[in-house]
C-alpha cells in the first residue's frame, strides 16, 4: 500500500504528465484542486512577439537575465498581489520541485533589483509556466523572452501557459483545444529537454536578435 502524501512533487510531476494542474482559490484557502482546461494557452517557441517599445528597452542592456538565481524569491514576487492563487503549500512544493530539479525560474535584475521574473516546471521536451510578475516596466517581458530562447536552444518544444490572457496573447501566445493539447504534450514528454544543455546566453542583442528571427 502506498504511503505517498495526498499532495506530492510526485503527484504533481504526474499530473503535468496528465495534462493538469494544481492551483488554490486564494492565498489563505488551504485547499488544493486540480485544473484541466477546456481550452489551453501556449507559446510557440519560435513565435514570442517582440514589440518595438521592448527592443528598445533589451537593447538598452540596463539588466541581467540570471536563471535559477533565486526560485524562491520568484515564487513569493509571483505571489505578491491582491488575488493570488499561490498559497504556502503550493509554495512550499515548488520549492521542492526546485530542489529536485523539475522547477526553474527566470529573473531579471537592475541593479541588485528583481525587475521581475517567470517560474515554472519541466518535463522532457515541455515547460509549464507557472507565473511571472514585475517590479520595473516589462520585467516579465523580458524574463519570457529570454525564458522563451533559453528553452529553444535547450531543445524544448512545448511552453505551456495554462491559461491565454490578453498580456500573453499580445506576446505572441495562442489557445488550443485540450486534445490537441494533449497530442503536444504527449509528444514532448517523448523528447529529451535539458535546461543545462547550453549556458543561458548574457547578450541581450543575440536573444533578441534570435527572437526577431523566428517571430
């Protein structure tokens, strides 16, 4: 008989693999439930919509992408607005997925500021974006664009958001049914994706010139 706890990274890990996932109503509602969307937003990974406002500001090179600098400070940045559905058990287990290697998160730093950051969880040749917020103007634009290209160059094939909203639509984002969802999924599980396959690339010309490309 198993002894698995109700709420796991496993369980978690397998339910990714499932096509779903866990949220919480607000911060203080200890109860989990499982999503399994109707309608499922992704990015391509070669279609991020880079606006000219944005190049500007990449161009500019006032800021440092770092990735798994700090999950955790991501995480709580994630969680710090009015409604959140990221409460302290959903935190605690991303932080675990973190530590065993399945979690990752993107920051953007000015200074020693985190501008703002994206985190979220993999599996073969598929992420599933967690989150993501900003503290400085397009901090988590510029987190997803140089998420999005890290995660091209490692060989990943599917970026999952969950959900599409007009933000990541206006970035290049589209809906897609759940089955064909599913076939894309099942796909990327088969590949292999490795987010250490290559060093996350510091100059921010050469991302967005690669993402300019293929946008």
């Amino acid at each position: 008989m198993s002894t698995e706890p109700a709420l796991s990274p496993a369980l978690i890990l397998r339910a990714y693999a499932n096509g779903i996932f866990p949220m919480a109503e607000t911060r203080d509602d200890p109860e989990i439930f499982w999503v399994d969307p109707r309608e499922r937003g992704i990015f391509p990974i070669d279609g991020f919509h880079v606006s000219r406002s944005m190049a500007r500001r990449v161009r500019r090179a006032e800021y440092r992408a770092t990735l798994n600098q700090d999950f955790a400070a991501v995480v709580d940045g994630c969680a710090a607005r009015e409604n959140t559905w990221i409460n302290d058990t959903i935190r605690g287990l991303y932080i675990e997925l973190h530590n065993m290697g399945h979690a990752h998160s993107l920051e953007i730093y000015e200074g020693d500021v985190l501008a703002g950051g994206v985190y979220g969880v993999s599996l073969g040749a598929a992420f599933f974006g967690e989150s993501m917020f900003s503290t400085r103007t397009d901090g988590s634009k510029r987190a997803l664009l140089h998420l999005i290209d890290h995660l091209r160059r490692c060989g990943f094939h599917l970026f999952d958001t969950q959900f599409l909203t007009d933000h990541l639509a206006s970035l290049g984002a589209k809906e897609i049914s759940r089955s064909d969802y599913r076939s894309r999924l099942a796909s990327a599980l088969q590949m292999p994706g490795n987010i250490w396959k290559v060093p996350l690339d510091r100059d921010h010309d050469a991302v967005l010139q690669r993402m300019t490309q293929t946008s």
